[in-house]
C-alpha cells in the first residue's frame, strides 16, 4: 500500500469542528492551545462555539481549518501512526497546503497558524467586497470554459480557479465577467453554472496584492524541507526543496488549484491509498469522483483515527 495524506481547504469549516478530538486527545487540544497562543486570541472559542459568521470569515476559517487538520494527525500520531514512516506524500486543497507542509514538518504549527491569518486578511483586502465573483461550472470541458473565459474578457479579469474533478471547474475574476460566463456557460450546455456564496475571487490574477504579501511574509519564516514530498497545487507534481515551496506558495494564491490532475498523479505513480486528515469529507468525495481505484478514508473524529490506524496497519 502506498499512502498520500491530504488536507481540506477553504468551505470544509463547521462549527465544533476537532471537539471530540480535544475531548479524547491530548495532542490535539495541545494544538488548539498553540495555535491561539500564535495569534494571541481564542480562535479555538469561535472554532468550538462559533458563530458561524465568525467562524467563515477567511482569516478565522483558514487557521482554524489548519488547526483541527493538524490536531487530528496528531491524534492518528498518538495511536502510532507517522507520516514520515506510512505516507508517501502530502497535499493540500488551496489553504490546506499549509496544513500539509505543516503535517510535513515545514513549518511549525505557530508560523503556519500566523501564515494563515496573514493570507486570509491579505486576500479579503486585496479586492474590495462586491467587486470579484467565483462560479462553479459543472459539465463543460476545461478548454471549453476556457475559452468562455477568454470570450469575457472585456468584462474583467475571468479564469479558472479550481479543476476540482468529476466535472467541476470553478472560475474566479471580477463580478461582472465571472456573471458573464456563467450565464454563456449554461448557454453552452453546462448542466449548472452557480455563483458561489464567497468573499472574494480567490485564485485569480485579482489577488496578486495577497501574493505579494505572502511572499512578503514567506520570507521571513524559518522553513524546513518536508518528510515526505507536496505535491503542488500549481504544478501537479512534487516538490521538496524549501525554496522551490516558498515560490509555489505565492504563485498559488493568483494560480490555479489543479486538484483533479493531483490526484490522477498520485494514481498513476504509485499511490493506492488516500487519508483526508480534517474536518469533513470534500476531498474525499472528490477523489472517489476522479479515480474510483484510489481508496479513501476521512480522518476527523476518534471513530475514525481508530479505523484509519487499522486500515494502515493492514
């Protein structure tokens, strides 16, 4: 068996999130602790109790997704398992690319936490409200939406953000030309074209203000090469080298979230096995849509670090 551990990003956050795991964990409450005490404030109370709207806002979601992804692997690590001796490799879904480098060992759980708040913040300001729009077209090619995007470019900055597999592209730019293409989409026979309940076009050529702020940022963390290889949202591929990381870092923040590609590589190199190390269970549903080969278990309560540590075992 060949494993890649995956973390979950940006829309996976619920209220209660990593509760049990803090109830059953040491570790994981330890984690909870750390990272309120690198932001300096209760983030675990509003991860916990809420409310939601708290919870949703980009810079709280982000760090406090990182939190529970990271409080779960270190209750999986309680129970013996390890990511540097059972995983081949790490990805994570946008924000939880950080989660995974952290996983990895890249960064420290306080320098990914701060990370997270300061890209949160730094991609809600890069675009004021009401200004970017994101879309989820389901049932078209991937040059056919983008060349709708081409076709809207009159209208403002337009691409796609995420191929998230089975179908699903979400696109990402100004309001008006991401409204614009999702209303030729469904001219195009797309089965949905759906604007998305979102603060801001993440993933697009607009957040570059937020790209150079993370390089910014990214400059003055210690960094260390990871256990086990990242393979890259941008890229689709792995990478190791800590300077290469930091890079790949900022490109994703205005590139493309190539989720379907990274799993069809996994596949195709080796990988038999998928664990999703957080709250919920998107990825995995994802995965089972992308390659129907690749067995996937989620890992985000006791109940299921218990069947993920005999699954790895067997």
């Amino acid at each position: 068996m060949s494993l890649a551990v995956t973390f979950p990003g940006q829309g996976s956050q619920a209220v209660g999130m990593g509760q049990a795991l803090i109830e059953t964990s040491s570790a994981a409450k330890a984690v909870f602790d750390e990272v309120d005490d690198a932001l300096g404030e209760k983030l675990s109370s509003v991860i916990l109790e809420g409310p939601e709207d708290t919870l949703t806002l980009t810079a709280n979601a982000q760090p406090a997704l990182m939190a529970v992804s990271i409080a779960a692997l270190c209750a999986l690590e309680e129970k013996g398992f390890s990511l540097k001796d059972n995983a081949s490799y790490v990805a994570g879904h946008s924000l939880g690319e950080y989660s995974a480098l952290c996983a990895a060992g890249t960064f420290s759980i306080a320098d990914t936490a701060r990370l997270l708040r300061i890209r949160g913040n730094a991609m809600q300001a890069a675009v004021p409200v009401g200004e970017g729009a994101m879309a989820a077209i389901i049932g078209l090619e991937q040059s056919d939406v983008e060349a709708i995007c081409a076709d809207v470019s009159s209208e403002g900055s337009c691409q796609i953000a995420n191929d998230n597999g089975g179908g699903q592209l979400v696109i990402s730019g100004s309001k008006a030309a991401v409204e614009k293409a999702a209303a030729l989409a469904s001219e195009k026979g797309a089965k949905r074209a759906l604007l998305l309940p979102v603060s801001a076009p993440f993933h697009s050529a607009l957040m570059s203000p937020a790209a150079d702020a993370m390089a910014e940022a990214l400059s003055d963390v210690t960094m260390n090469a990871p256990c086990v290889p990242l393979v890259a949202n941008v890229l689709a591929s792995p990478i190791s080298d800590p300077d290469e990381i930091r890079t790949r870092l900022v490109e994703q923040v205005t590139g493309q979230v190539r989720w379907r590609e990274t799993i069809e590589w996994m596949g195709a190199n080796g990988v038999t096995n998928l664990m999703e190390v957080g709250s919920g269970k998107v990825l995995s549903g994802l995965a089972r849509r992308i390659n129907r080969d690749l067995s996937s278990v989620a890992v985000g309560n006791p109940d299921d670090i218990e069947k993920a540590i005999e699954a790895v075992s067997s």
